[in-house]
C-alpha cells in the first residue's frame, strides 16, 4: 500500500488562537504516537501567527483515517473546529 501524505496549512482565528496554541503540543504528541503515523510535523509560521503549517505522513490509507477518526473526537477537533483548512491529500 502507498504512503498518504498532507501537507498544507490553517488559519486560525484571533479568538481561537491562544487555545489552539495550548492544545498543539498534546495534538502532536497522540499524532505521533498513532499507529502508522511516520512523520507528524506542524510549525507555526513565521510572517502570519494565525497560520499553522502542516506536513503528516501515514503509513496507509487506513491508518490515515484512524488519524482522522480519532482528531474529529479529540479536544483538539473541538478546539481547532473553527480553524479554515488548506490542505492536499495525496499517496506517494
């Protein structure tokens, strides 16, 4: 099976972003402890502070969608909920 990869961004509103912030780290660490999740990388960028970039690696499809599964129901899903999202899926 072919690797899936994400990459690309979110803008996080002003009234959201100090709790996004707050929850980011916990966000990575259950990501890269997911089974199948290879490469979990999110960096805050340097221009806009509103803006999160985003490059993830997954062994599977199936174990991307775990991933997916498990965000929708975690406290980062409910934080970052309102977050616009920029993002290209693709298998390599």
């Amino acid at each position: 099976m072919e690797k899936v990869v994400l990459k690309g961004f979110v803008i996080v509103p002003d009234d959201d972003l100090e709790i996004v912030l707050s929850e980011l780290p916990s966000h990575i660490e259950n990501t890269i402890s997911e089974n199948g999740c290879l490469i979990f990388e999110v960096n805050q960028d340097i221009i806009n502070p509103n803006k999160l970039n985003f490059y993830e690696e997954f062994v599977n499809k199936s174990a991307f969608q775990r991933h997916q599964q498990r965000v929708a129901n975690s406290k980062w899903g409910l934080v970052a909920k309102n977050c616009e999202r920029h993002y290209e899926v693709g298998d390599i």
